[in-house]
C-alpha cells in the first residue's frame, strides 16, 4: 500500500529540501501522511481548477511544482489561498509542492527545459551552492545546439516546443547557438549567461530594462513565459511517481494552462 508520506520520501530524494532557496516553502505542505495513494494529479500550481479535477478524477494526492502556501498565520476561508487549504482537507487531499529544488535538482525542471529546447552538452550556468555530500547545483542550465540556426528559425522552435500562446524578445544580433536556460522568473541573472559567453538567453517573467540590457550587451533574450518554461516538468514528476509506484494512478492536469493570454 503506497501512503503520502511515501510518495514525499521519493520526490525528497530526487530534489532534496536543502537545494532550495531561503525564502521558499516545499515539501509535503498539506494532508495527511499515512492516507492511501491510488490516484495523484501532477500540475505546476494548484488552483481551484486543479482541486475540482482532483476531486472529480478521485485522486488522494496532487503534487505541484509551485508551493500552496509560502507563509500563512491563518487557514481559514477568508482569503484564496486559505480556501484552497480548506477545500483540499475537506476533500481528504494531500499536498506535496517541489519548488526552487526542483529547479535545481538534477533532472528537473530545467533539464527538462533544455531538453525541450534541445541543448547538448549541458552543464550548470554557474554554482549557487553544494549539497551535504558536496554536489554543486544550480538553477540555470547553459548548452549548445548541434548547430548554429537563425534567431528567427529558433524563435519559432522555441514557440512550438513550449506550446507557447506567445513569446517576447530581443534580438541581439548573432545567431543561435551556445543557449543559457532558466525556467521561470530569470531575467535579472542574465549577466550569467553573458558570463558563459553564451548568445542566447530563454528564461520569463523580464522586466523592460533587462531588455534593454541585453541588447545592448548583444544577446538574444527570450522570455517564453512563466508556466511554459516550467511545465516541461510536470510530466516529468508524473513519469517519476510512476516508474516508483507502478501500482497507482499518475494523471498529468489538463485543466492548467499558460494563465496569461495574447492578443495580437
């Protein structure tokens, strides 16, 4: 009989607690350990959504890559988040939220990024710190292409690999090749891959004088969004849940998407 506490015991080993960064929150964040595991939802955040389709697919567990909660002083239903808390033990729900860890771990979310984006090579942009045992990790990801392509081509690439409902850039007048990547809110750590000597930049969330910047610094900077460059894991934790516990049921959501829309 798979319980919760088991299914947290495995994600923990594949992205330890201590890779994570000071302000996150990860883990087993809500339930009940010792309830049985049949039926898990893996989806990058959970939404209401996300708990209606747990509820309905008769799952006991959902499994995220960004935490429920960072720090509450209260669960109650007066605000959304303490909602969701609520619906979820109402519900006989457990929570396990994989955050700033799985980016870093390796085989997370931006390996599974660069595999998407189809980088060889790969290696750690830069060392953010060293595990007990004196593994180095890192967030970011640097590698190359198996050859040099047109930052247009790679563009369109990048849009399809994603499933992206739109991108931004900046062309920074070379093409693609020697590609640093960072799922999620990377913008200001765009000097590491100039550092790297890299000519392109695939990160989110970019605020308007990284832009700027990167122009002028000559390189190309994509901001897929948020969720696209973060989603590619989710169907890695439900492959891992799996492959650990071929006796129940791993279901990726398909009720979250890309939150923000493009109108062009």
């Amino acid at each position: 009989m798979v319980q919760v506490k088991d299914v947290a015991r495995m994600l923990e080993a594949f992205a330890p607690a201590e890779m994570k960064m000071d302000f996150d929150n990860v883990g087993f964040l809500a339930g009940t350990g010792e309830t049985e595991v049949t039926r898990v939802l893996t989806a990058l955040d959970i939404t209401d959504q996300v708990i209606d389709e747990a509820i309905e697919s008769g799952a006991q567990l959902i499994v995220s890559h960004h935490p429920l909660f960072f720090s509450l002083k209260a669960v109650t239903d007066a605000d959304p988040v303490g909602r969701r808390v609520v619906r979820l033990l109402r519900a006989g729900l457990s929570a396990i939220c994989m955050h700033t860890n799985l980016d870093a771990a390796e085989g997370g979310v931006n390996d599974a990024l660069a595999d998407a984006l189809g980088l060889e090579n790969r290696q750690l942009l830069t060392v953010e710190g060293h595990m007990k045992d004196g593994t180095p990790y890192c967030i970011g990801r640097e590698g190359w292409l198996a050859r040099p392509v047109p930052l247009e081509e790679y563009l369109a690439f990048v849009t399809k690999a994603l499933n992206c409902g739109g991108l931004r850039y900046v062309p920074g007048g070379k093409p693609v090749h020697h590609v640093a990547v960072m799922g999620g809110a990377g913008g200001d750590d765009y000097q590491l891959a100039l550092q790297k000597g890299c000519d392109t930049y695939v990160t989110a969330d970019v605020k308007y004088h990284v832009f700027l910047e990167c122009r002028a610094a000559g390189l190309n900077l994509i901001d897929a969004g948020h969720f696209n460059t973060e989603n590619v894991v989710v169907p890695v934790l439900a492959a891992r849940i799996q492959a650990e516990f071929p006796e129940i049921s791993v279901q990726i959501s398909s009720r979250h998407g890309q939150t923000e829309k493009y109108y062009c």
